[in-house]
C-alpha cells in the first residue's frame, strides 16, 4: 500500500473532487439508470462543505475525499472517492479505519448510504457496518461503536 495522508478540503479543492465523482459514480449510477453527468457533479457542488471533508492525497498528489458530517445523533460519511487506479490497495480501507478509530473515541455512531449494488458496501461490511435500510437505489448503513469492554 502507498504512503497516504489527509488534510482539511479547502474551498479550492470542490472542482477536482466534482470530477473524480463523476468518474467514481458513473459505473453505478449507469447500472441503475440514474447517470447524467450534470447532475452527478451538481448534487455535489450543492451539498459539499469543506469544514466536514478531508483530501486523500497519496505521494502529495490528490487522491480522493472524505467527508464525516455531524447530525444530532450520528456522523455521517460521505463523499467517499478514491482514485480508481488506488481502488482495492487497501488505502480506503486505511483511511476508513482512521476515521472510524476517531468516531469510536468519540463514542459516535456512523451512518451512510451507499449505491445499491455498489462493490464499496462489502469494505463497509467488513469494517463493521449493517444495513439498516434500503430503497430501489440506495442501502442505508449504520455502524454503532463497538463494545470495548467486551473484549
């Protein structure tokens, strides 16, 4: 596995990040029939805040974003992009571990949606999330902060 790490998203960065969606979604998103490359950038531009979001950058070059947003109950994680040449290197597993070590400190639970038939709902699985709801294109995911007495 490469050498990553992650800083604040900036302002700056919502263009790269548009279009690496794009590029990251458009597989699923023709699957099931909900592709159109205006709106798949626009619903990001029109939801994206920085303050929430990190950039993966591998080497120092930008390699994808995350994002953890605080609801009343829960984090939820978006904006999940890696590049797809870095997909399957175990960086994403990597960086999810690390967000998720910081949420379990915090004793936070951690909620996303993923696209249905999507291959990232198995790396969400092993990392401890279940489903908690789905819908003709979505899967809601719920991962509750593990028991550390337990062990």
């Amino acid at each position: 596995m490469a050498d990553w790490e992650i800083r604040p998203a900036q302002e700056a960065d919502i263009e790269t990040i548009v279009e690496l969606r794009a590029v990251v979604m458009r597989p699923d998103l023709e699957r099931l029939g909900r592709f159109d490359p205006q709106r798949v950038r626009q619903r990001f531009r029109d939801g994206f805040v920085p303050a929430y979001a990190w950039v993966i950058e591998v080497g120092g070059a930008f390699a994808g974003c995350v994002a953890l947003r605080p609801a009343e109950d829960c984090r939820w994680l978006e904006h999940f992009f890696l590049e797809p040449r870095l997909q399957g290197s175990g960086i994403g597993t990597a960086v999810l571990r690390h967000l998720l070590d910081r949420c379990d400190r915090d004793d936070v639970v951690v909620r996303l949606n993923v696209l249905q038939g999507s291959q990232a709902q198995r790396l969400y699985e092993r990392l401890g999330f279940t489903v908690e709801s789905e819908d003709p294109v979505d899967v809601f995911m719920v991962r509750r902060t593990p028991d550390v007495r337990a062990g």
